[in-house]
C-alpha cells in the first residue's frame, strides 16, 4: 500500500505536485493519468526517495521508502528503461541489483526468463531496443518478487504485440494480490487494463475513483438515431425532457435520454429507425474534459474539449468543471 | 486477445523470506560486480598500468644512457646520487598515471549519473551513504590493489634498466620500499579524491577536467609562482604533497613523506565527505 499525504514538490519557481493525497490499495491496478507535465513523474520520484518533498509525506507499507529493509522485497519499479549503464550485460545488470538486497542470484536468471530475455541474457544492455530494454527495467522490478510494482509510462514506444504483453503482465501481478500502481498519459491504455484511477492535472488531484464511476460522473452519453423522420422524433425527444442534434450527416444526436428510452419514443410515435447507436463516451473524451483546464502546455488550436459534452442540459450529470475534485464513491 | 502471459513472479519460494536488512555488505558486492561488468574499468586499468611502467622505463633509460656517456670521473662523483634517485627515476609514470586514476574514479560515480543507473542504484539502496561508502570502498580498494601493482612493476623494470649502469637501487635501501608502496597509495587516493569530485559535479567530463586541474595543471602553474611564494606555496599544490611520499629524496622546501601524504590525504577526505554531503542530500 502506497499512501500519500499532502505531497507537495517544488523545483525552483515550478511547483511540480501540489498538496496530494491518495491511497494505492493492494489487488487490484490504480491507473495514475493525467497529461505530461502533471507530475506523474515527480510522484514516482517521491515515493521512492530519488527526490525529497518539499512538504507532506510518502510512505510505502507504512514506511518511508528509504527505511525499508529490503527495499526490492517490498517495492518493484519501473521509472525509465534507459536507467541502466549499456556496457553491462542484462545479466550482470540484474546481479548486480540482486546482491544489493542480498537476493539469490539465480533470481537474475529466473526474470530474464520470465520477460523473454533468457537469449540475449549476456549481450550488453545498450544495443537493447526499447522494448528490450522496458523487459529489462520490469525484470529488475520483478527482481525481489515484491508486493508492490510501480511502472512509469510502461507502453511508451512499445509495438502491438508488447503493450499486450505488460497490459497481461499486470493483470496478472494484480489478480496475484500485488499493488499495481501505473502511470500513462494515454486514457485509452488505462481504460484497458486499471481497475482504479487517480488522475492529476497541473500537479494536483482531479480525481480519485473506480474507471466506471470515472466514466460515468465524468462524460454525458449520447444516442444516435437516423431516421426518415426527423421533426417527429426530435419533438418527441424534446417533449421527453432531452435535446436532439443534427450532426450533418443525416443523423440525430439525442443527449439525456438512454438508447432504450429514443427506441419506444420512436415506436410510440410511429416512425421508423433506420439506426439507433449508444455512443458511450469514452474514458479519453472523460479525461480530456476533466484535464482541459490543467493541461500545461496546449496547443493553440481552436475548437472545443473532444466528446461534445458541453452541450447538455441533461440535468442528471454534475458539470465537469476544470479542476473540481471529483470523487466518486465506491472505492473497492 | 493474443497469447496471455503466463506469470509466475515465483510467489513460490523464488526469494526467501528474510536476509536481513540490507546494509554496507550487499552494497559492496553490487559494487564490485558493477566494476566487474564494464570494460571501462579494465581499459583504464590497464591504460594507468602500460604508462606509468612506461614512461618510468622510459625516464629510467634516458638516465641511464646520459649516465653512460659521462667520463669515468664524473660518473664516479655521480653514481651515489644517481642511485639516491633510482627508485624516483623508475617511480616518474605516476605523474601520468594519477591522471588516469582519477578517470577511473570519477567515472565511478559520474557514469551512474551518465546513464541513469543511479535511479535504479538508489531504489534497491535508498541508504545513500551506504551506497556511496560501498562505492568507495570497492573503488578505494581496486585502485589500491592495481596502484601497488603498477607501483612495484614500474620499480623493478625501471631497476633493471639502471643496473645495466650499476647504479640500481633495491627494495632494501632505506626509504625505497616505502616510496614504492606509497606509490600504490599515492595512485589509490588520486583515484578517490577524483571520485569525491565526481560525486559533487556528477559529470563524467566535469569532474574529470576538475581533477585534472587539480592534480596536474596546478602543479605546472606552482612552477611559475615567484620565488619567495613558491617557497610558502609550493608543498601544498596536492601534487607536492601527495609525491612525497614516493619520492625517495626530499626536495628543500617540501614537506616529509608522510607528512606530505598526510595532507594529501586530507585533500582527498575532504573530496569524499563534500560529495557524500551532496549525494545525500540532493535529488538524484
């Protein structure tokens, strides 16, 4: 269990994170999101004792991380594959880890083989591809068979086959009890593989809760439904207390009502659907919303927030407001 | 969904329960594989030994040959001085060989920092003087082992280069065995005062070119002080100091040779505690 109290970090004039608070439960994965530059980093480096907060505190199984006993016994981590020195084999990477907390060395073995390095075991790690080298990194966090694993951008430059791979790889190392704490930038890696979600915008928590309660407190659904009869079923919608759209292609886009509720108002009405899609919002277009005012660096392009949930007088969904908390219960 | 990986961390039994804590004993093990495990270090071992030996076979020879040209008189005024500084004669690689030490030692540090190994170094031993003491120790002791070698190798091919001139010394002579191996120390504390530097510059060419200017382009710049500086100056330039000791005669205005080294090991303990004092208290 990782917990963080009121972690604050300034570098110089940039306050990098900013009063965090949150807990990281055991079983199951805790998705860290939030845009480049939110401090995901700078969390990481804080829990693991690389870098001292300014104010707040940090602890790991109760502990600071620099009390640990054995540090790689309780915690395994994944900041950067390139923290390794590239004249030295993955093997004697990995003893040399190994013989720091006192591990048996064939453990060094044991790992390579479990990220598929077994054959390049003796080859210098800085001939390494990228996604050599993130097995490289995750064979050192699984080196000490810890109970917590952190990973930092792990799908960063990875190819198909090696996303599937780590998002499997923690999956497994959650469904056997462990902590999997993962940071990512990309809302829709997370959609995939976390159970749980703290996103941070500009250094500071935005949110704190399950990946559905995210995507349902966060973003307003919409229906699409095509129809010969437009007026008709777009009084009906309105009469029903929802708005109705058209998006240019012919189609009507309903918000406030469910795709079950526009079917029987278009059947009580008598007209016919030649289409009628759900269109859940995605957790990307969630995120976007809730981060659009804390992004750091934006691009000044025009246009609003993707996922169009601005419209909305749905009434049933609390408004995202930029760096509102949201906290959505059910934290299980 | 492709192929699931099939994970087994080895919950069964891979890591036993307990080792104890880990402290100074696993650190240092760590250490000396990593020093193991890069060619670096053996291309810099081998770089101080070839031209210390060198360049003291070299010195060695040069006397050897202006002493055979002299006129037999003057070669026998000569030869009890000549012999006086044989072991000195041999010894002169050092001034060189100290640079390549202190390569070795500032890469110690400075490489971690270099490739980013000292994030991962520092989360398997957040105890960071630990960390920092085994890295001395390991490199303190590696650079005393291969100083001492370099050290008496360069003695007895610079001796057998005098003997041809009958004007050798011997290991038994008073103040010779002292000066060799204080030759190994000499070389083994250049090497840990540069890696004090690099713990504070964390900078392989910053920290290389510090201590380069400070064991060597010092004690050319000491050559030109005025005179009545010089005499004050002079012993306390890190090299003066630290060749005392290896030097079997001691030049007027200088200090003795354990005295000397004395100082400059007082140099080299103030490099460590001010790197550690930075290492411990800086964000990595």
């Amino acid at each position: 269990m990782i917990e963080a109290r009121g972690l604050t970090k300034r570098y110089g004039e940039t306050l990098a994170v900013s009063e965090l608070s949150f807990t990281v439960q055991p079983g199951r994965i805790t998705g860290f999101l939030g845009p480049n530059g939110a401090g995901k980093t700078t969390t990481m480096r804080l829990i693991l004792g690389l870098d001292r907060p300014t104010r707040g505190t940090v602890t790991v199984n109760g502990k600071e991380f620099r009390q640990l006993a054995r540090p790689m016994q309780e915690v395994g981590a994944l900041l950067d594959a390139k923290a390794v020195h590239g004249g030295r084999s993955a093997r004697n990477h990995l003893r040399c880890l190994a013989e720091a907390n006192n591990l048996p060395l064939r453990r060094a073995g044991e790992v390579l083989e479990l990220v598929g390095l077994s054959d390049v075991a003796g080859k210098r790690a800085g001939g390494f591809s990228l996604g050599m080298g993130q097995r490289l990194g995750i064979a050192a966090a699984l080196l000490g068979d810890p109970a917590i694993l952190m990973f930092d951008e792990p799908v960063n430059g990875l190819d198909p086959e090696g996303i599937l791979w780590i998002r499997n790889l923690m999956k497994a190392l959650a469904a056997e009890g462990r902590t999997v704490f993962v940071s990512s930038h990309l809302m829709s890696e997370m959609e995939h593989t976390a159970d749980h979600l703290i996103v941070i915008g500009r250094g500071r928590v935005i949110a704190d809760c399950s990946v559905a309660d995210f995507i349902a407190g966060n973003s307003v659904q919409s229906v699409r439904v095509r129809t010969p009869d437009p007026v008709v079923l777009v009084n009906a919608v309105a009469q029903a207390g929802g708005t109705a759209v058209a998006d240019g292609d012919g189609a009507i886009v309903v918000q406030g009502l469910t795709a079950e509720r526009v079917g029987d108002l278009a059947f009580t009405s008598r007209i016919p659907v030649h289409e009628l899609t759900p269109d859940r919002a995605s957790l990307e277009a969630a995120f976007m919303e809730l981060t659009a005012a804390s992004v750091e660096f934006r691009a000044g392009a025009p246009g609003g927030p993707p996922g169009g949930g601005r419209a909305a007088d749905s009434g049933s969904e609390p408004g995202p407001g930029g760096g509102e908390p949201v906290r959505a219960g059910g934290v299980a | 969904m492709a192929a699931t990986a099939q994970v087994t961390v080895a919950r069964h039994g891979g890591v036993p329960a307990s080792g104890g804590r880990a402290g100074l004993g696993g650190a240092v093990r760590s250490e000396l594989t990593k020093i193991r495990s890069v060619r670096s270090t053996y291309w810099t071992l081998t770089a101080m030994i070839l031209v210390t030996i060198g360049i003291g076979a070299l010195f060695s020879f040069g006397h050897a040959q202006a002493f055979s040209q002299l006129p037999a008189g003057q070669q026998a005024r000569q030869s009890a001085a000549s012999i006086a500084h044989a072991a000195d004669y041999s010894l002169f690689g050092l001034i060189l060989g100290q640079l390549i030490v202190a390569v070795l030692g500032a890469l110690t540090i400075t490489s971690e920092y270099s490739t980013g190994m000292v994030r991962t170094s520092l989360t398997v031993m957040p105890r960071r003087g630990t960390l920092f003491a085994a890295k001395a120790l390991v490199f303190g002791a590696v650079a005393l082992a291969a100083g001492l070698a370099t050290s008496f190798a360069s003695f007895f091919i610079g001796q057998a280069i005098l003997s041809t001139q009958h004007i050798s010394t011997t290991l038994g002579h008073p103040g010779v065995l002292r000066a060799v191996a204080g030759g190994g120390l000499f070389l083994a504390c250049c090497g840990l005062l540069s890696y004090g530097i690099g713990a504070m510059l964390r900078h392989s060419a910053g920290a290389i070119t510090a201590s380069i200017a400070l064991l060597f382009v010092a004690y050319i710049l000491s050559n030109f002080l005025p005179g009545s500086w010089a005499q004050h100056i002079d012993k306390w330039i890190p090299f003066n100091a630290g060749a005392a000791i290896w030097e079997n005669v001691s030049a007027p205005d200088m200090f003795s040779p354990w005295a000397g080294f004395a100082v400059f090991a007082a140099y080299t303990a103030v490099a460590l505690a001010a790197g550690l004092i930075l290492f411990r208290r800086r964000d990595a």
